[in-house]
C-alpha cells in the first residue's frame, strides 16, 4: 500500500490532536502551556531550519556540478 505524503502528515497531525486531548485531561495547564509555547519555540527554531535547508541545497548543487561531466559522457 503507498502513502502519500499528504497522508502521512494527516495521520501525524490527527495523532498530535489525540495526544494534545489526552495530556489536555490528565493535565491541563501543562496542555495550555504547550499551547502557548509550541509557536515561539518553532519561531526560535525557525532560523536553524532555514541554515539547514540552505546547506542542504549548497551540497546538492555542489553534487550536480560534479556530476554534470559523467552524464553528458554516460548520454553520448
């Protein structure tokens, strides 16, 4: 059976909301709490996502030139 990715990320986040409800009735301050702080920790993680991302495409690019030379002559 395949997943798409839409599908995946539909299970995770209905998982999350079940979890959320769950600590939600057996502590629920500590639920508001995540509520709250959940977006400023993603806000500060933010920036380490975007360095990652861009590191990433920098060794993809870097890949794709080394590599241009040996698919021009594997096409030939």
């Amino acid at each position: 059976m395949f997943y798409t990715l839409q599908t995946t990320t539909a299970v995770k986040t209905l998982l999350a909301l079940i979890l959320w409800c769950l600590l939600f009735v057996l502590c629920w301050p500590l639920a508001l709490v995540m509520i709250v702080l959940f977006p400023i920790v993603w806000l500060l993680l933010l920036p380490f996502k975007i360095v990652g991302l861009s590191i990433d495409l920098v060794f993809k690019l870097i890949g794709a030139i080394l590599l241009f030379p040996f698919k021009l002559v594997k096409s030939l």
